[in-house]
C-alpha cells in the first residue's frame, strides 16, 4: 500500500511540475482563454501569478501606439481582454507567453498606494 501511495504522490507532483510547460492556451474562444488563464494561475506560486498577469497586461497592449487606440476601442478599456489576449497566446505554453511579453513595446509595472 505504501508503494502506491508514493507512486500516486510522485505521479502528482510531477504532473504539477510539468503543468507550466505542456500546458497550451486555447485561444479560440474568450471562454477557453480565459479558463486557460484561470487553470495556469492556480497552480502558479504568487511571485509566478503577478509576473504571469503582468505578462498578459503587457501581450494585451502590446499594440497599442497611442491613447487614442484604446479610446476608439471600448474592449480595450477591460481589465483584461481575453479576445485579444486569446488571439496572441493561442497555441502557446507559460514560458512562450512570458516571452512574447518581452518582446513587447508595452512594460507594466504595479506600484502600491
């Protein structure tokens, strides 16, 4: 009993080892984008999830040139956009996304109050 209680135990954490890697955005849809999202947040640590969501915020602006790009579009004016982002991460895993964020014009940042 032992041996199947430590096979199951290495088996999931493996399984969340591997999540960050094999895990690949569906973009085809806000939905899928966003579970996608929400399924990769979970099972990041904090550091990971402010990173990740700043990496979305920055791939969401990404092409964005003026203020006048998000006046004359009300969907940018969102928190956060999963068509856009969807549109930009799908097919892609969490490391390609916070690569693609660094290629990006837009850096955000967060400061506190």
């Amino acid at each position: 009993m032992k041996h199947i209680v430590f096979a199951f135990f290495i088996t999931l954490v493996a399984g969340c080892a591997s999540t960050k890697s094999d895990y690949v955005f569906d973009g085809s849809t806000v939905e899928s984008t966003k579970q996608g999202v929400s399924d990769v947040t979970k099972r990041l640590k904090p550091s990971e999830q402010l990173a990740f969501l700043k990496a979305l915020m920055a791939i969401q602006f990404s092409d964005v040139r003026s203020v006048y790009d998000i006046l004359d579009d009300p969907t940018m004016t969102d928190e956060m956009n999963y068509f856009i982002i969807g549109k930009k991460i799908d097919g892609l895993n969490y490391y390609e996304v916070l690569e693609l964020a660094k290629s990006s014009p837009t850096k955000v940042s967060v400061s506190s109050k």
